[in-house]
C-alpha cells in the first residue's frame, strides 16, 4: 500500500493551528509570530511535509527565477558578489530575486520557507550557515543551491580560508620589517550569518606566534566602531605601527583618520586590508585580495549546470587568496 504524503491539512493538525495559520507562515512568514511559525516548521520537519509542485506552480514565472539570499547586500563586497552573479543568470535569461537579510528571524523565515513555496528555481545562499534541518528541507523539496562561503556536504560551495588569509597579511607585515603590529576587526560584533573576522583574527595570531612577536592586547580590536580614539591611542607611544584591518572598510576608515592625525603613510603608518573592493585601488590600499565577482559568477555557472543537470558530482571549491601592493605598506 502506497503511502500518501503529507498535506497542508496533516501540518495544522499537527502543530495545533488552523489552516490558514499554516498557509501565512509559508507565503508570509513575517505575518506569523515566531513561536507559531517555529510550531508550524517542526510539524513540518516531522512528517517530512514537501511543498506542492505542479506545472502550472513551474510555470507561473517567466523567465525562470534564482534566489540569492544574501546579508547586508549594499556593501561593497556583497554588491561585488551580486554583480558577479547577475552576469551569468542573465546569459542564460535567469531572474535574479534578491532576498535581503538583515536580521536573524529574517533569516531562518527564509530558510524555513523558501524551500516549500516554490517562488524560485534555485537558490544561491552567501554568508549564511545552514542548520542540519534547513539543509534537508532543502533537499526534500528539490531545490538546487549553491553557497559562498559555507560548507555543507551535500550542496556544491565556494569558500575561502579566512585563517589563511589573517596569517597572509600579518606575514606580509612581518617581512616589511614591521614588529609593532595591530589588528582591527569589523565595526560591529555580527549576529547572524559567517563571521570571518574570528578566522581573520586567528591567523593574525598564528603568524605573530610563527614569527615569535608576542600579541599586545593593547593593539587588537576585534570590533571597532570609533577608529579615531583607538588609532589616537596606538600612535600615542610610538611610531612606526602596522595596522591589519580585516576589511577594506575598516583599512579605509585608518587611513581617512590617519590622513586627519598627519601621519604619513605608509612611513608612520603602514596599513593593509582585507577583500580588495574596488575602492581599494583608489585609495591606494594594499590588500588581500578575494575573487569577489569571480566567486559570483562561479557559483552561478555551478548552479545553472546543476539546473540543467542534477546528478552531477557535488564541488567544494577553495577559492585563491593573494595580496595586492599598493602605497599603504
């Protein structure tokens, strides 16, 4: 006897609530209070519910539509991603449908929902972690996803090694003769999504350790909001200082202040970033260099292939990381 699979009607009964209630948390998840919808993809999760496909469910968007959830999408490097991407979907008359997060709870609605309304035909996730639950909705309800900067075994995925990379620029500055070397983070601790900024830390003091530098404490600022008092106080007893900020964002924001203070860079002051965002080179920052549009367009292709055929092999790609000289060290 074939068993027939769960419906919209067995989820309700299951999680206690009516209908309707389980239809708002699938099409309007933020119109659902948490709780309820927590109930509602676990009742889900349980019977192992897969959105309904249909023809006309496949046809109901023209061109075809990817999905691309991705956090803080209008900073440089996010946008650099996107561009990348959006150059292959449109070779292939793909819509790209930006799903923008900005909170946690905005997060797992997507990743909880996403799967079963059938509202795109793939799905590339950047900078977000995949729960063990998330990554088999996902494959239950057949959607094809590529991610950037996260791996999870049964989706293809592009990464890069932020431990690696820390340790890049620490040893660049090292071999420019520096000893007295700082490290400056993000500009707020995150709350949801990848946090290379640890990894980045991590390899900055790897490097000091290979290099037998002992760590000031005084001179590391995982997350820095006021660049200005922090590099006052750097500066204050003595000159030279190298700086490894782990973005560009942050490099930029030194040497802005730097310029402000009358330090010569790179003679006073020798700072190098992390990303290499195309204002980079305007500002003359010397820089670890990630392929940022190429890690878009790279995942694109992958999961346009995969569009087109489904069974082929799973890749995990590391992508290259390479320092780029410019004036600041």
């Amino acid at each position: 006897m074939i068993k027939n699979s769960p419906t919209i009607y067995d989820v309700a009964r299951e999680a206690g609530v009516s209908i309707a209630t389980v239809s708002r948390a699938i099409n309007y998840p933020q119109r659902v209070n948490p709780e309820t919808r927590a109930k509602i993809i676990q009742a889900m999760d349980k019977l192992a519910y897969v959105g309904a496909t249909t023809e006309k469910a496949k046809q109901s968007h023209t061109p075809r539509r990817i999905g691309v959830l991705i956090p803080f999408f209008t900073e440089p490097s996010f946008t650099q991603r996107l561009r990348g991407i959006a150059s292959v979907l449109s070779q292939h008359n793909l819509e790209m449908v930006i799903l923008p997060v900005d909170t946690k709870g905005r997060e797992q609605s997507y990743l909880q929902t996403i799967p079963i309304r059938r509202t795109v035909d793939g799905l590339i996730i950047v900078s977000q972690q995949l729960e063990d639950a998330t990554s088999r909705r996902l494959r239950e309800n057949h959607l094809e996803t590529v991610i950037i900067e996260f791996t999870d075994p049964y989706f293809s995925s592009l990464e890069i090694n932020d431990t690696t990379g820390g340790k890049l620029a620490t040893r660049y500055l090292i071999e420019k003769g520096h000893r007295r070397i700082a490290f400056i983070g993000g500009r707020s601790t995150p709350t949801f999504g990848i946090n290379p900024i640890a990894r980045r830390l991590a390899g900055y003091l790897e490097a000091l350790d290979e290099a037998k530098l002992v760590p000031d404490e005084n001179l590391i600022h995982e997350y820095a909001m006021d660049i200005g008092s922090i590099l006052r106080s750097m500066t204050r007893d003595s000159l030279p200082l190298a700086i490894f900020a782990a973005t560009d964002l942050q490099a930029i924001a030194i040497l802005r202040e730097a310029r402000v203070m009358g330090l010569r860079v790179p003679q006073d002051l020798a700072v190098i970033g992390f990303d290499d965002i195309d204002m980079a080179a305007f500002f003359g920052l010397t820089t670890i260099h990630q392929p940022l549009d190429e890690s878009g367009r790279i995942a694109a292709k992958i999961l346009v292939s995969r569009l087109e055929n489904p069974s082929q092999t799973i890749q995990h790609i590391e992508l290259p990381l390479n320092i780029i000289e410019r004036e600041s060290v």
